[in-house]
C-alpha cells in the first residue's frame, strides 16, 4: 500500500461527509439504530459497529485504518494515552500465575507496571538486557506467556535483535509486544520481524506537535478485537474524536517531519560526538555504537533522540549546562516541533539517589528547528563544564 494514500486517503469516504478534505471531528456519544435488528447486529459484532463511541467513533476509525497499514498490520486500536496501550497489550495476554520476559529499563511507566503493579495480581516479571537474544531464551520458564521488547530502549537506546526475539518466542509459544514508539511507524515495522503486537505513544512522532494524547496497539484483526472486548471496552482508556483529528493531522506531515528530524540530529550528534567535554554520546547510527550494524538492518533511518554523557563529576556544573540552554526546551516527553533535554540530574536530590542512570546523562530530542542554530546553543552551553 502507498505511504501517500495512506496518509491522504485510506479511511476517508469523504462522500459521506459532503466531500469535506479534512475528515469531521463526529463529537458524539451515541449512535442510533434503525431497527431493532440493525441494534442486535450492532450489539453483536461492537468490536466492528459504531454504536457508542466508548467503543467505536467513525474519526477514531480512520486514525486506526491509517496506524494499522503503516504498521503492516490487519487492524488498529487507539487509546487515550500510550501507556494506556501498553497496559492493556500486555494484561491482554496474561493471566494470574504467568510470566514476562521484559527488556530492562523500559519507559518509566511500563517499568512501574511491570514491577510494582502486575506482581500484585500474581504475574511475575523477569528483566533481562536485550541486547542478547539468548538473556531472553535463558530467561523463559515453563509459564512464561510474553516477551516484552522496547527498541530501542528508553535513554540509552539498546537495540534487541527483534526477528531474533520473536523467534525465540515462537518457539516457546509466547506471544511478543513491542514498544515502537522511538523508531515510528515510518522507520521501523516490527510486525514484519514476526513481532504479534506493535505498541505506540501517538503522543510523540505520531502527533508531533505537542498538543494531544494518544496511544495505539496494532496486530492481527483477531488479536485486537479481543482486545476491544475485553481489556479495552472494561478499562475505558478511550481515544476522544478531537484528539483522533488532531493525529490524523499530524500523520499528514509524519514523513516529511521524521526526515526533516533525521538529518538535523545526524548533524547534532557529529559535533556533540568530537567535542572534548563529552564523554559519549549514546545513539544507535553512530558507526562506533557496538549495535550499528543492528540498528541499519532493523531501522530505515535514525530519529530525534539520543543522549549525552558530559565529561563532569559535578553535578551542579551539569545543571549550569542544561540552564544555559537557550534554544531547547526542559521537558519530559519528545516528537514534536521543539527541541527538548531531559536531564538526569533533575530525579538526584540532596536526600540521595533517585535514578540508576548517572547524573551526567542528559537526553536530547531535536525538532525542527535549523541544526546551526541549535549547535551554536549547544556550544555555548558547554562553556559551563
């Protein structure tokens, strides 16, 4: 399927909107039946009906058509946030007395799910470094159920092998998830590495400007429509259709935004990775990174987000540097126009640790701004270290 229709047709029947060229925001709870036998048939088959947007909503529909067959997949579901997708993909495919092989150090809030929250219902976790296949296999027990991946990982950008994974999965009949949010659906399909259901945070490159929520499990129409039945129609977690508009606009420029985003952090990362008060720069397109044959094979190209270790032991030197910033904003999420540092520093307080990464690790997102003018506020941030 072309990326153009995609993004400009697929899913938008615009007869049924008087021909409208953007799709309608249909803000409307309920939707009304004819007959008794169109609401049985609509109450039979929710999963595919639009009969209460709780469920379904025709502007949440066609954000879902077009996530699906970017990703390679058969079917879609959108949610109010991206953890919200990740929780419902993974209790989808546990029970009581499983267990999950899960990369180490994923996204903050999967990492508390999968720590604090799912031990309390009887669903044991292992955490593993993905960057070997075998931790995973080594790691499976006879109830292991899911093998979790993230890649590549959150602040240090691990790369696991996926194809690799998801074999290992099928051998053990384990389901696999993964999180692609980083890469995008533009730069990397996981589905076609044998991976069974493909998460995404909308919030980020999906969205790309910074103004909505979102979140969306992609996978075989079976799969999702479980999905829909259970976990998704009982937590509620639904998309609104103003923020379905919303990312519907925001996946008309994707392409063009994820190149324009490539090409400015490759610049950004060439200086920060010669300059002497860097230590190193964590990001999976550098040719000195030990996964960069991986990361070529897996990714079609390289996105916004790497980070930085400054050549410091002072903490408050790291802060100097992060404050005289002036052209990036300090904030904790990423994918839209404005370049944003997420430094490490701030989880440390005088009371003692808070992170298990080091106080010196700061991670960039670059927008879309010119890279010039971000290196030159870089440089001069560097002054302080």
């Amino acid at each position: 399927m072309e990326l153009s229709y995609i993004l400009n047709e697929l899913g938008e029947d615009r007869e049924l909107y008087f021909n409208a060229v953007a799709p309608p925001i249909l803000q409307t709870s309920n939707f009304a039946a004819s007959t008794v036998a169109d609401l049985r048939r609509m109450l039979q088959n929710e999963a595919e009906a639009h009969l209460y947007t709780r469920g379904n909503n025709p502007t949440v529909t066609i954000l879902e058509k077009k996530i699906a067959a970017l990703e390679g997949a058969e079917h879609a579901i959108a949610f109010g946030s991206g953890i919200a997708a990740v929780s419902a993909a993974i209790l989808s495919q546990v029970s009581a007395g499983d267990h999950i092989v899960s990369v180490k150090k994923p996204y903050f809030w999967t990492n508390a799910l999968m720590n604090k929250f799912l031990p309390r219902f009887g669903v044991e976790v292992t955490m593993v470094d993905g960057t070997d296949p075998e931790n995973y296999r080594n790691a499976i027990k006879h109830n292991t159920r899911l093998l979790y991946m993230e890649s590549p990982n959150s602040y240090t950008f691990e790369l696991q092998d996926i194809a690799a994974v998801a074999a290992i999965a099928k051998e053990h009949n384990c389901s696999t998830i993964i999180d692609n949010s980083f890469a995008s659906p533009i730069n990397q399909n996981p589905i076609a590495m044998g991976v069974d259901l493909v998460v995404h945070s909308c919030t980020k490159y999906i969205g790309g400007h910074s103004d909505v929520m979102g979140g969306v499990i992609c996978g075989r129409r079976e799969s999702i429509n479980r999905i829909f039945e259970r976990e998704f129609m009982t937590l509620g977690a639904i998309l609104p259709p103003q923020d379905a508009w919303l990312l519907i606009r925001g996946l008309r420029t994707l392409p063009l935004r994820m190149e324009r985003i490539a090409a400015s952090t490759r610049q950004v990362v060439s200086f920060l990775d010669s300059h002497p008060k860097v230590e190193k720069v964590y990001f999976p397109f550098l040719p000195s990174h030990p996964q960069y044959k991986l990361a070529q094979k897996q990714l079609r190209n390289n996105t916004g987000q790497f980070s930085v270790l400054l050549k410091t032991d002072d903490i408050k030197r790291v802060e100097a540097f992060c404050d005289k910033l002036q052209h990036f904003l300090m904030a904790a999420s990423w994918g839209g126009h404005e370049s944003l540092i997420y430094p490490i520093a701030a989880s440390y307080t005088e009371g003692g640790l808070k992170s298990s990464l080091p106080f010196n690790l700061v991670r960039f997102y670059i927008g879309l701004e010119d890279p010039e003018y971000l290196i030159k506020d870089i440089a001069q941030a560097l002054e302080q270290i």
